[in-house]
C-alpha cells in the first residue's frame, strides 16, 4: 500500500445473481484515496457507485458475489477479515457511510438522540451517560442545537435529517467517511448547508471523504479528486478542476454538458443519450459505445483501458 492512502481498491469485480442472468455492477474498479482527501465519485444510477461503497463497508446484499479483488485499509485486504472481526473493528468504528435515502434511514418510533446513543454503546464502552452527551455535541457541531437532540425523526427538516445522519456516522470517530448521494432531494440552500458540515466535519475531524454523486457541480464544491463510473468501470479519473475543465471520455462530456451553466450564455442542454442494447447484448467493446457520438468501429470490439492522457489525469477512451 502507498504511502499516504488510507485506502486502495484495487481490480475489484462485483456481481448480483438474479433469476434471468448476473448483472456485473463492478468491473475491474482500481482506486486510492489519500489521509485527509476528499475524493468524489460520479456517475448516472446504476453504475455502480453504491454497490462500490457498500462493498468498502462489507453490506452488499445475499445476492452480491465479490468475484475478484482486493480493498486495502490502512493496509489491511478487509476482504479476508472474518465478519465478526470486520464489524467489531472496522464498520462504523473507522469506517462510516452516510447512506442514501437518509430520510427514511432514522428509526421513527425512537427519538433521535436515542438513535445516536445506540450506535455509540454497541461500538464503544462508555457510560450511557457519556453516550448522551456525546451525541448532543454531534448533533450541535452538525448545526442541531441541542434542545432539539429528544425530538423524534418526523419532528426534523430534511436538512435536519440528513445533518442528523451525518452525526450518527461520526459517533465513533471513524477515519474514512463515504456519504452516498447526500444532498439529493434537498433544496439548493439545504444542499449548501450539507456540504458546509461536511467540509467542516472532515476538518474538525481530519476525515478521508468519500463522496458519490451523480452531480459534478457538488462533487466541485468539496472534492479535490474524481472518479467516474459508467456501467461499472472507472471511465475517468483526475483532479477535480482538470475533469471540470478538460473532461476526456465522451461520458464525462455529456455529463458536464447536460447540466446549465448559470454564470455563461444561455444555450439548449443536450441530454446523455438513452442506452442502447448493443452492448448489453454482447458484452464486447465498450459500455458506452451506443450512446457515444464519437464511436468508431474499434470502439464496438474492443474494450478500452484506463491510461494516462495527462499527468494524473486517466482516461479509458479509445480517442487517446
């Protein structure tokens, strides 16, 4: 493991068993994220962001079969720890995950601070006194104030909630952090007020970040690096300005394209194109080659590989 990541993905193949075929939701995937980096992950539904993270934190469903790969953590395969092992040491308590859909992930019968509490005691031998109070400093360093930690989940914004999230996931001071699609269904200003706690949260608590979205305007907002994922595989990987100005694959592109720009001219968006079946049918060449405007005919035999187009900037593109 190089010096300086805290951790490394490395030719990581993950697919689902379903009664008419296996579905491949990664293929091959191979990254590093640094101490103290706030890596982003983009990429439409369905290319295999979350099956990425949830693989990290060993929660995929009885249907997910890791076929190939190995995840590095602060040089451990946590791949090869037992279950037992994994849960005791390393999910929640150096590991943590903000997961989607946080509006429904707090338990509505309990108040919220309870909720906290609980994921404290059962990762940390502390006081059931030192627990509540623990919870309501999270809760405050997350922007609640504490008169509002007893109240219960239907009585928080959807702001509030997912702040409340992101306190519970930083109980037991982990040192990698993955939030998956934290600001969706928010409002533009609840959505800014998320990132400012997670900025602030990374920094008060030196936290690696990794954050996956299909948005690159709030992966810009907060992250140095990105990743792309398309149908599984990494497409493009650079620092984040270099993706935002000198995007390379033609998926970035269309990405970046599909989305206005409020500060330039007004010009008609050009949506991605819908996915073909061509590929899906055969399995050769690249993913993206139905939907791709700038496909030759190398482009539907054979699969193109991640290589350097600029320094630290990858690409799997067969333009370059």
């Amino acid at each position: 493991m190089k010096a300086g990541h805290i951790l490394e993905v490395d030719s990581l193949t993950v697919r689902y068993v379903t009664e008419r075929f296996p579905v491949m939701a990664v293929e091959g995937v191979t990254l590093a994220v640094g101490r103290g980096e706030a890596f982003g992950l983009a990429g439409e539904s369905g290319s295999g962001k979350s099956t990425l993270a949830n693989t990290i934190l060993r929660i995929l469903p009885s249907n997910a079969e890791i076929l190939s790969g190995r995840i590095l953590f602060e040089g451990e395969d946590i791949l090869k720890i037992a279950e037992e092992e994994f849960r005791r040491r390393f999910r929640w308590r150096r590991i943590a995950i903000v997961p989607q859909a946080t509006m429904n992930s707090l338990t509505p019968v309990h108040r919220v601070n309870r909720q906290i509490v609980e994921a404290i005691l059962t990762h940390e031998d502390v006081t059931v006194k030192e627990a509540f109070e623990r919870a309501e400093a999270l809760l405050e360093n997350v922007g609640i104030p504490r008169g509002r930690a007893r109240d219960y989940p239907h009585q928080f914004s959807g702001g509030m909630k997912q702040r409340a999230m992101i306190a519970m996931a930083l109980a037991c001071n982990p040192s990698l952090l993955i939030t998956d699609e934290p600001t969706t269904g928010l409002d533009v200003i609840t959505q800014a007020e998320v990132l400012k706690v997670l900025e602030d949260s990374k920094k008060r608590f030196n936290l690696s970040l990794i954050l996956i979205t299909h948005d690159l305007a709030i992966i810009s907002e907060l992250c140095e690096r990105v990743a792309v994922m398309y149908a599984g595989r990494i497409v493009e990987e650079a620092p984040t300005k270099r993706i935002l100005t000198h995007p390379a694959h033609p998926y970035t592109k269309a990405l970046l394209e599909a989305y206005p720009d409020i500060e330039g001219p007004r010009v008609k968006l050009k949506p991605v194109p819908s996915p073909g079946s061509t590929w899906q049918a055969t399995g050769l060449g690249c993913p993206f080659y139905p939907r791709c405007d700038s496909r030759g005919e190398r482009c539907s035999e054979e699969d193109p590989k991640l290589i350097v187009v600029e320094d630290k900037h990858l690409c799997a593109c067969h333009i370059y």
